[in-house]
C-alpha cells in the first residue's frame, strides 16, 4: 500500500479519489486537505464525466480523527472537513460513493453527500456521534431531506448501525451489490457514464439541484451552533475525552 493518504485516478472520464489511509480510513486534516486540492483540480476538468469516492481497507472511512477534534484544532478540523462538502455541493459532475465496508461518522457524510452511493452488501452506515456527546453537522443539514425528517431524526439521535439492505430500504443508498461481483457491478454502472454527455449530465444535475434548498447556508448555521453552543458544552467535552481515553462517558446534563 502507498504512503499516500489518497490515491487519485483519472480512466475513461472518470476522476476517482481512493482512500487510502488503513484499514479504517480516518480522515484526519492532512488528508482531507489532499482530498480538498483534488476537488479544485476535478472542477476544472469538464472532461470528467463522474468523480467516484472508492477505498483500500476494510472501512470506507470510520469518521474524522477524534484526536484532531478537540481543543485547539477542533476549528480546523471542521473548517477543513466542512470545505470538503462545500466543494462537492459546487460540483457540476454527478459523485458516486463505492462502500464496501463500513461508512460511520464523517464517513457516513462523504458518502451520503455524493449523487449515488453502490455498497457492497456488507457495508454498513451510520453517525454514532451522540454516543460520544457530538452530532453530526453534514448529516443534520441533508438527512431530513434525503431520509424524511423522522428517520433522520431517529438515525442522528440514537446513533444507531444500520446495514446496506436497510440504507437502501430508506434511500441513503441506491444499489446493493454481492461482495463477489462487487468490482464488476460498480465497473459496469460507471461504464453507463461514459456513453453519455459529459455537459448534459453536468445540466441534468444543475436541474435536479435547483430543487434542493440552499445547503451552504445551513451547514453554515449548524457550523455556528457545533462550535459556539455545543462545544462550549461539558458533556460534548466529556464525551470525546472518554472516547480517546477508552471509557465511558460521565453526562453531566449541562
């Protein structure tokens, strides 16, 4: 495996970006800083025809870097994170999400946020974040809409697993494929891009946007409550503290 936290592809007007930093992909800030230059690079590529988020090791990615989540980095952290979705929203080629193992967290958002998500039937999403005394901002912003609001309400507030047959039961995911033909299903949807237009799959997703209330703003919103109101908290505190140290979380309700 290369020491390169991403790998980066571009076959057949696809543009692919690889986690590669294993076997649980945690996005720290250094590679999603790598992830966030690829993005600037693909928007200017109007030859692409769809970019594609796929993974080595066993997780797509297991969430941001805890580590990096508290104290003095927490604001970084979130800026870097959140610019990742900022650039995909203003992104004209259709995203797909490869999952073939687990999708948690800040993990889950990447592939929630992108066009199409094709898992593999072992995969498995969700944002545990209120277990360790956070919530996940990305997720509040688009679940209601993609979920309806009380699924999104109940996934977010028990923070609870859930399999690929029941993610795309509820639409979080679009296709199931079998862990054996995985590699050639994926292949052989992607292939569907390339006999089409690259601008008229750009104006087909400027369309299908223009119906989708302005992300940015509210995800700006919830930034401003996450860092000012929750984070000022004791328990938000606590949680990601117990969670470093191993042990369980001691709520204080305040």
């Amino acid at each position: 495996m290369s020491d390169e936290l991403i790998l980066v592809e571009k076959r057949d007007s696809i543009g692919k970006i690889i986690f590669n930093n294993g076997p649980l992909n945690i996005l720290n800030i250094d590679m999603m800083k790598q992830i966030n230059k690829t993005l600037d690079d693909f928007l200017e590529d109007n030859s692409l025809k769809a970019i594609v988020f796929d993974h080595f090791g066993k997780a797509f990615s297991a969430g941001v870097d805890v580590g990096e989540h508290v104290g003095d980095t927490a604001k970084k952290m979130l800026e870097v994170f959140h610019g990742m979705f900022k650039r995909l929203n203003h992104m004209k080629i259709p995203t797909v999400a490869c999952v073939k193992g687990a999708a948690y967290g800040g993990g889950c958002e990447v592939a929630a946020f992108c066009d199409i998500v094709l898992a593999s039937e072992k995969a498995k999403f969700g944002n545990p974040e209120i277990k360790v005394g956070v919530f996940p901002p990305v997720s509040a912003v688009i679940f209601p809409s993609i979920l309806g609001e009380k699924k999104a309400f109940e996934l977010i507030l028990q923070g609870e697993i859930i399999d690929a047959e029941e993610a795309h039961r509820i639409g979080l995911v679009n296709q199931v494929f079998s862990l054996e033909s995985y590699e050639q299903d994926v292949s052989t949807f992607l292939e569907r891009f390339n006999k089409l237009s690259a601008i008229v799959l750009q104006y087909s997703k400027k369309a299908i946007k223009l119906g989708i209330s302005d992300f940015e703003t509210k995800l700006d919103e919830v930034e401003t409550l996450y860092l000012k109101e929750l984070m000022a908290t004791t328990d938000a505190n606590e949680g990601l503290q117990a969670f470093i140290e191993k042990r369980s979380p001691q709520w204080q309700n305040r």
